[in-house]
C-alpha cells in the first residue's frame, strides 16, 4: 500500500535539514537530494537515459525548504525526497501537460525497493490539480 504524504513526512523527517547529496540527470540538470535515496534517483535517471529524455540544469530541481503549493505543511522537497523535471513543459495545474512519453513515466513507476515497494510516485496521476514535474 502506497503511504500517504504526512506518513512519507514523519518517515524522512525533519524537513529543512539541508543535508543533501548531487546527483547528475540525464542531459543538463544536476539535483540535490537527501543522500538516502540516490540509489532511486539513480534509477529514475537511468530510466531517463533510456528514453533519451533529457533534463535542463534551468528548470529542473529537487531539494528546496518550503511549504507545499497552497498548502501549510512541509512539501516533500524540503526532505529533499521529491524531484521537479522540466516544469517548463511539465507544468503545474488543473490540465495534465507534459512531453514525458507514458511509457518512460510508467518505468519510472515499475521502480521497486528490495522489498517491493513503489519508490517514485508521478504527480501527474494526481486526482486534483496535475503536477507534471514532480516525482516523489
């Protein structure tokens, strides 16, 4: 069972604690995350490598100490567990746009820990406003 957001919160808490580690995305984008999931951001990035969708060093993040959009609560970058791609073209809002081939999303999606469960979550499924960009 996928865990909800607040749970993912206590899980790799507490936010803003800036202790973060690069890692380099397929095309130009270089991202700070906390260093417990490189492995899976190796993944995702191995996944971009092989639909050949590069990443712009201009519009791709990942560790950032803020609130979420319209919200109160801590996003899920201020742990430095979620990663913006290309929000220039993978916008944010009520209309799902994206230039991400579904199938490179859905290999995103098919990445499991040892023990079998999802690591990224796309927040284009989002059942309210789309989040194109966001990978958590």
């Amino acid at each position: 069972m996928a865990r909800t957001t607040q749970q993912k919160r206590d899980l790799w808490g507490p936010p803003c604690r800036g202790v973060t580690e690069r890692v380099a995305l397929y095309g130009s984008a270089v991202v700070a995350v906390d260093p417990r999931i490189v492995e899976a951001t190796r993944a995702l990035n191995d996944v971009l490598a092989r639909w050949a969708y590069k990443t712009r060093r201009a519009d791709t993040g990942a560790y950032n100490c803020r609130q979420i959009t319209g919200g109160t609560n801590y996003s899920l970058h201020a742990y430095g567990t979620a990663i913006d791609i290309n929000w220039q073209t993978n916008p944010y809002g009520h209309h799902l746009i994206t230039d991400m081939p579904i199938g490179m999303i859905e290999d995103i999606e098919a990445i499991e820990t040892v023990g079998g469960v999802q690591v990224w979550r796309w927040g284009g499924r989002y059942s309210n406003n789309k989040d194109a960009m966001h990978f958590e």
